[in-house]
C-alpha cells in the first residue's frame, strides 16, 4: 500500500452500535442501589442542579425534597443515617 493511500474508516455494524447502546441502557449497581430507595426522581433531580450551578448551595431546594423523600421511604432506618 503506498504511503499516500487513504485506510477506509472501520465503523462498527449498526448491530453492533444497537448492542452497546442496549448495555448503556441497563441499569448498573448504583443505578440499581438509587432505584432501591424510592428517591430515584429526587436524586436525579438533585444530580442535574448541581450540574448546571456547580454549587451545591444552588440546590438547598432539592437537597430538602430529596432528604424529605429519604426519611418517608425510611431509608434513614436502613442506613442508619443521622441528622447532623
């Protein structure tokens, strides 16, 4: 092959991309761990504030609504968790 011919790009199969982008749905062990808790919504509510502000001082309404959710579902029993 000379040096100046062009290698054709090696794509993966549109079966191929279908099969990853399956995996990347299912859910992983943390995906999991946060579903457990009944507080999916707030978390990720939560998670999305601080990622647009930066500044976990920006998202003291979610922090609240998310704390409010993990008490009613008693996940502070089950995780032992204490109010600081």
């Amino acid at each position: 092959m000379a040096s100046n011919d062009k290698v054709p790009e090696q794509r993966p199969s549109a079966s191929a991309a279908a099969a990853a982008s399956q995996q990347d749905d299912e859910p992983d062990e943390w995906d999991k761990r946060i579903f457990s808790t009944g507080c999916a919504d707030e978390n990720a509510k939560l998670t999305d504030c601080y990622y647009e502000k930066k500044d976990w001082r920006l998202c003291k309404n979610e922090m609240e609504r998310f704390r409010q959710c993990w008490k009613l579902q008693g996940n502070d029993k089950r995780t032992d968790t204490k109010d600081a």
